[in-house]
C-alpha cells in the first residue's frame, strides 16, 4: 500500500519561495517515476525519474521549479521560487506514472499554496 503525504504549502507574497515536501510510505519508492500536480484538473507541475536522471518541467513553472528526490528518505520536493499568484493552488504529489510527465495511481491529498499580497 502506497501512501502519499505533502507539507510545506501556505501563504506566500509574489516572488517569494516555497519548498514543498511529499513522504512516501510503502514499498519500493525508488523504483516509482514521481510527480507535482495542480488543481482540480491535476495540471502536470513537474516529473521525476525513479533514479532522478531525468526530470521535466511544466512550461509555466521553467526556470522556478525545481523537482528533485532524496531515495534513502522516500522523500521528493517541489522548490518553488519566483511564485506569481497564478501558481495559486492545492498541489498534489503523485507516483506510479510510466513516465516522468504522465501520473500513476497514487494521489496525496493536497498542500495549499497561496501566492499574495
């Protein structure tokens, strides 16, 4: 049983940064293509390979957005800088997908971002 659980979401004034962090709980994370999505659509945020090679970013988030892993801590984070208020959202981190951009079963819950004023 895979479980999913993301923190390090709130408020945070334009251009500022946050870095979000999502714990896997289960067998084998380091064999799981892993994922940041947005939104009730789950718009694809930012991939990452089993062994961190490879990675892909949304192009809305190119040059902000940095996916990256830590395999001996089940652990993938999402370093969001320059935030616009357009990045305004739950974002959900995923894993399981066959790819770095396309998203697998297993869904967190949801960390809030909040990008204001």
């Amino acid at each position: 049983q895979v479980q999913l659980e993301e923190s390090g979401g709130g408020l945070v004034q334009p251009g500022g940064s946050l870095r979000l962090s999502c714990a896997f709980s289960g067998r084998s994370f380091g064999s799981y293509f892993m994922g940041w999505y947005r939104g009730k659509e789950r718009e694809f945020v930012a991939g990452i390979a089993w062994n961190g090679a490879k990675t892909s970013i949304a192009d809305s988030a190119k040059g902000r957005f940095t996916i990256s892993r830590d395999n001996a801590m089940n652990t993938v984070f999402l370093q969001m800088n320059s935030l616009k208020p357009e990045d305004t959202d739950v974002y959900y981190c995923n894993a399981g997908g066959p790819s770095t951009m396309q998203p697998g079963v297993y869904w967190g819950q949801g960390t809030q971002v909040t990008v204001a004023s």
